[in-house]
C-alpha cells in the first residue's frame, strides 16, 4: 500500500522488498503462528483486489440497511 500517486518505480522497490522479506522462513512461521500465510501478488494483483473487495462489502453494508450514525 502506497499513497495514490506514488511513482512505479517507487511501488516497484517496495514490491521487491515485500516479496524478500515473504520468502523469509522466519516470517512464513510467524505469520502461520497467527493464523495467516504469506501470499506474494503483483502490485496490479493487490489493486485488483482490494477494489473487487470494496464491490463486495458495499454490497453487503447497503444490504444489510446499515448507515453511519
């Protein structure tokens, strides 16, 4: 995650970094220990779905009546 507007060469080095420190053993144990596995995707990938996961929790927030008090 980055600022809108960052340069693709700046979320291109982050990418890079996330995906090493993912591959980490270390970090793979940690994060099973939570409950949770390391699931390296694109930068586009990620985009993608974070906004198909807006689509559908929208979905369910104005199904359900739910409104900001």
């Amino acid at each position: 995650m980055a600022p809108a507007g960052t340069p693709k060469a700046v979320i291109e080095k982050l990418h890079q970094a996330v995906t090493r420190a993912m591959a980490m053993p270390a970090l793979q144990a940690d994060l099973l220990k939570r409950g949770a596995r390391a699931a390296p995707t694109s930068p586009a990938e990620l985009s993608d779905f974070i906004k198909s996961q807006f689509v559908s929790w929208g979905d369910a927030v104005r199904a359900s009546g739910a409104k900001i008090e």
